[in-house]
C-alpha cells in the first residue's frame, strides 16, 4: 500500500540496501541467469556495490540478483560508494567476501587504498576481496591491470569480464582457498 506525501500524492516504497531473503530468489529473471548450475554450497555472506562516483545502477542489479540466484546472502550498499563504507559493512555483517564494481573506470583511484584501511581493520584477514567491471579509464589490457590491482590488494580481478564468468570465477577461488 502506498502512503500518501503531504501534496496527496503516493510516494514511492522506501528503498532499502537490505535485501536477504527469507524464500530462495527466483531463478533465470530476465534470462540473465540462464545455465547457472553452481550454486553457492557455503551460504556466504557478500557484500557488494559501486565504488566512488559511478552511478550503474542497472549493473548493480543485474549483480545483486545473479548472486541472489547463486545462493548467497547479499548485502548491497548500491552505488557511488566510498571504500570506507565497504569495510565498515563488511565488519558489520561478518562478510566472507567483498565486491566491488565499477563501471566508470575510475576504480583505480579508490582502490588505492584498499591495503592501509584493511589493515585498519583487525578481523578482515579472512574477506576475499573481488573486484570488477571495467576497470580503468579508456583503453587497457588486463595483463597490466590485473596484477595493479592485485597489488593494491584485491584477491580477485575482472576486467571487463561477462558477469557469470566473475562469478564462476569467484566460486572457484573459493573452493580452493576456503574450507567447506
């Protein structure tokens, strides 16, 4: 139902940047999870979103639902987010795994960072840290990128990488570095 604004008109529902579930997500929404099979057997907590001055919306959806679908608890903080606020939710919601997108291609500038403020952070030596999209302003290749990144402190690199193959991805990392 819904509420009325002071002018008589309803007002949009209030969005919200919780979105666990208590019934499984619907599977194959829009087509865009179409064959996925591998489904998370840990039940791991993520937390995720778009770093600094990047307003995909869109993307952050698509994101948010495929690892819905996928099986995982999904803690989405959406867009133009400081990499302060990633931590800060990752402590808070005992994530296992943090992902970042970007889709400006001005990551590289937040993720500088990620190194010191994680050290910053006692009980984050666990959170496998991804981060994805495109990742740098104009052309690259991931050769020169990936490893830029790894060294700023990233676990897990995707350059301009489809969706399902990060994820795919991710799912492999994690089991082989996480116990089952």
């Amino acid at each position: 139902m819904n509420r009325l604004n002071a002018r008589g008109r309803a007002e949009a529902p209030e969005f919200t940047t919780d979105i666990t579930r208590d019934t499984p997500p619907a599977v194959g929404a829009f087509g865009i999870i179409r064959g996925c099979t591998r489904l998370n057997p840990w039940a791991m907590k993520i937390v995720t979103g778009v770093i600094g001055n990047d307003i995909h919306v869109v993307a952050n959806r698509l994101m948010d639902l495929s690892l819905n679908a996928r099986g995982y608890e999904v803690f989405n903080l959406g867009v133009n987010t400081y990499l302060e606020e990633f931590f800060d939710a990752s402590v808070e919601t005992g994530a296992d795994v943090l992902l970042i997108s970007s889709l400006n291609g001005e990551a590289e500038g937040w993720s500088r960072d990620v190194k010191p403020l994680k050290a910053k952070y006692k009980n984050l030596d666990d959170l496998v840290m991804m981060i994805g999209g495109n990742l740098t302003v104009g052309s690259g290749n991931a050769t020169d990128i990936i490893p830029r990144y790894q060294n700023y402190g990233f676990d897990l690199v995707c350059h301009q990488v489809d969706l399902n193959t990060g994820l795919d991805m991710l799912e492999d990392y994690l089991r082989e570095h996480k116990p089952s």
